[in-house]
C-alpha cells in the first residue's frame, strides 16, 4: 500500500473515496511525523537566536584568516559560533 502513496499524482489527484483506511492512516502518520520536526527545528532555531554569538568569529564559527589552521575553525567558540 506504501506504493500508492508514495507516488505524488496518487496523493494530489486520487479522490478521498478511493483512500484505503489503511493509506489514510499512514499519510496522518507522516504528517504528525513531520510536524514533529517542524516543532523540534523551530525550538532549536529559537534556542540558538538567544545564544551569544562569539565575539571572536562574530557567529559563524570560522575565521577566512586563519583559514590555514584547523580550516579556520574558531578556538574561542570551538567553531559552534556561540559564545556559551
Ligand atoms: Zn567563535
């Protein structure tokens, strides 16, 4: 049944009646799934906005000038970009 659903002109263009229960089912798993993530990426980037960018690499985690070391990774901030 994955076959059917997987393929997007069966989901965009197949009307509800011809659903199995079983492929509704599994597209309400995907979405809840999905929306999980969503959830869990949209903390972590609010987290991340209130961290301290490190002064030293100003955020980005790596310096152009001292690109011969290391790649230029950031010794302050260990190339995490924050300063905690
Ligand atoms: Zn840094």
């Amino acid at each position: 049944m994955d076959a059917r659903i997987n393929d997007p002109f069966f989901v965009l263009f197949t009307p509800d009646s011809e659903w199995t229960q079983a492929e509704r089912d599994e597209v309400a798993r995907r979405v809840a799934a999905n929306d999980a993530i969503e959830r869990t990426e949209s903390i972590e980037r609010a987290k991340q906005a209130e961290r301290p960018a490190c002064p030293r690499c100003s955020g980005r985690g790596v310096m152009d000038e001292y690109a011969h070391v290391m790649n230029g990774k950031c010794f302050l901030c260990g190339g995490s970009g924050f300063a905690d």
